[in-house]
C-alpha cells in the first residue's frame, strides 16, 4: 500500500468563495498515481470546506447566494462574535460548516480518478478573505 501527502496552498479574496480544486487534485494524482485506492481532499480549517459539485457559473452564483442567506453574517444574537477568540465575528461561518464537510474522497480505479461527468472539487471559504489556506490531498491505495 502506498500513501502521498500533497498540500495546495491558497489565498482566498471573498467573503464567501468557491473554488475549483480539480486541476490541482488531477496533478497530485498525476505525480502519485495508483492503480486502486482513493484520494482524500481534506481543508484544515473549521470556516472553510471541502465540496464535491457541479462547476457551471449560474449555479456557483446561485450557491453563493444560499450559502449568504443560510447565515447572514453580523446578526446581532451570535454569542460568538461578541468575543471571538481570534478578533473575527464569524459566527456564520461556523453555523454554515454545521452543514458542509471537511474532507471528500474520490475513489480510483484501475487508475482513475471516479469522479462523475458533472463533478468538480471545490474548496469553499466561508470567512474570507484569508492570506493563506491549506488544502492536503492524500493519496493511497495499491500501485
């Protein structure tokens, strides 16, 4: 059994934002590639996630404008953001994580990625804009 730890650096420039990790999960594949196995694409973060999806611009909108309405930010009944222990009132942040996750995993086989016709991996920031991001890829399974 082999296993790779890649991790894709990002700097992220919205509040909310989504974007596209599939090429750079396709290269980390190409430099690690198995046979049978999975790769895992886990944020390290508790305000940003990890999504599989379709990438098509209106939906991406209409996404932005859910995940907006689900927390609005800077309501006044967040006990966190009273206080919060990092200087940031990102209360809405964490309450919309409730809903996403923080990792998705692709299945490979016979050397492929098994990701459907329609779907791309996303990285979703939820408490933009932030400096530095960090994404790790995992790669394991059989060569």
């Amino acid at each position: 059994m082999h296993f790779h730890v890649e991790q894709i650096q990002l700097t992220t420039r919205a509040p909310i934002e989504i974007i596209d990790l599939s090429e750079q999960v396709r290269q980390a594949f190409a430099r690690h590639p198995v046979r049978q196995g999975w790769v895992t694409i886990t944020s390290a973060h508790t305000t940003a996630f990890v999504a599989l999806n379709e990438r098509e611009p209106k939906l991406q909108q209409d996404m932005l404008d859910f995940l907006t309405r689900l927390a609005p930010p800077g309501q006044t009944h967040y006990r966190h953001d009273i206080d919060p222990i990092d200087g940031r009132p990102n209360t809405h942040s964490h309450l919309i994580g409730l809903f996403m996750n923080a990792s998705e995993t692709i299945l490979v086989e016979d050397g492929r990625l098994l990701l459907g016709e329609w779907q791309s991996v996303f990285f979703i920031e939820l408490d933009g804009p932030r400096p530095q991001r960090q994404v790790r890829v995992q790669i394991a399974g059989l060569v």
